[in-house]
C-alpha cells in the first residue's frame, strides 16, 4: 500500500510497461550489430575448424620452472645418484625445478584468438587482470616438458570450453523455416 502512494512510478501496474519498453530497445539496439555479430561467428566457426594443436604457437608463451610442491616429496624428488656399498645403498636425491609456470599476454593471443572469444578469456579463471595475461601452472609430471605441455593442453581446453559456450551452432536453412512458420 505504501509503495503506490509514495511511490507512483514504482507502482506495479506501471512496471510492465516499463519492462516492455526496456525489451524494445534492446532488441532494436542488438538489430542493428547482427551482421557484424554474424561475420565475428563465422570467423570464430572456420578458425575452430582448423583448431589443433599448433593454432597458438609456443613462441608466444613464456614459461618458466619452480620447484613443485608436495607432501613427501615423491613426485618431484628425482633420484640423481644411486651407489651400492657392500652393506649399505647410499641414495642421493636432489630437488628439481620442474613446475611449469606459463604465460600468454593477451595482447599475444589477440593476433591467434578471434576477437568474439578475448572477452570470454579475459573472463576465464586462468586469467591474471594485474598482468592482462592468461597463467597456467602445471607440476603432475616429474619432467620440465611434460608440464610445459601440459600448461598448453589446458589452454586448448579453456579455449575450446568457452568456444562452445560463446559460439552457436549453424542454423540449418530447413530449421529456419520451422522457425519462421511458427
């Protein structure tokens, strides 16, 4: 009761009206961008078709090795030197760095990404906003490549989630006339 006396405008026979009219505008103002929303699509859709492997170079990343941490040890314990005694096993082991540390620059992955899926990275959870970058660790493996290599399958993986989030499927032509019949 109070809500329409004090507040006319916010009385709620008014609010459809207002919604309606908030709907309109969107739809006309996203009208008017579909074409070049539709040419970033397709762009995005041929650039995943192709997408493998080799679609975002190496070259652009820089990755660097800490030493991994863990309970115990085992899986970043590497053992160096083994010499047997008459008695006794004399077992020496190092730590090694072998936690991949890899970066992509945004800026970097702009020239290799389409431009529909930046926003979507820049929103991804490996993404690090003080340094516009996107940061993977990896220390599963005792060895420094098989973390580098995998730093980068989780990027093809980001990227191949978010790709099916962003981007549609084609509409078939015999779908669109369903739709438009309907």
């Amino acid at each position: 009761m109070l809500r329409g006396y004090a507040f006319p405008s916010l009385h709620f026979r008014a609010i459809p009206c207002q919604f309606a009219f908030i709907q309109n505008s969107r739809a006309s103002s996203s009208r008017s961008g579909d074409t070049d929303n539709e040419r970033e699509l397709d762009l995005a859709r041929k650039w995943f078709s192709n997408f493998n492997k080799h679609a975002i170079p190496e070259s652009i990343s820089k990755t660097t090795y800490t030493r991994a941490s863990g309970s115990g040890g085992q899986k970043t314990n590497k053992f160096v030197h083994q010499m047997h005694c008459d008695y006794i096993a004399l077992l020496i082991a190092i730590r090694t760095s072998s936690k991949a540390n890899t970066t992509w620059a945004m800026s970097a992955l702009e020239d290799h990404v389409p431009k529909i899926l930046i926003p979507e990275l820049r929103g991804c959870r490996y993404y690090v906003a003080s340094s516009d970058a996107i940061a993977i660790q990896s220390d599963t493996h005792r060895n420094r490549t098989q973390n580098k290599s995998e730093t980068h399958d989780k990027l093809q993986e980001e990227i191949k989630r978010l790709y099916s989030q962003r981007v549609p499927g084609v509409t078939s032509p015999e779908q669109k006339a369903k739709i438009e019949q309907l």
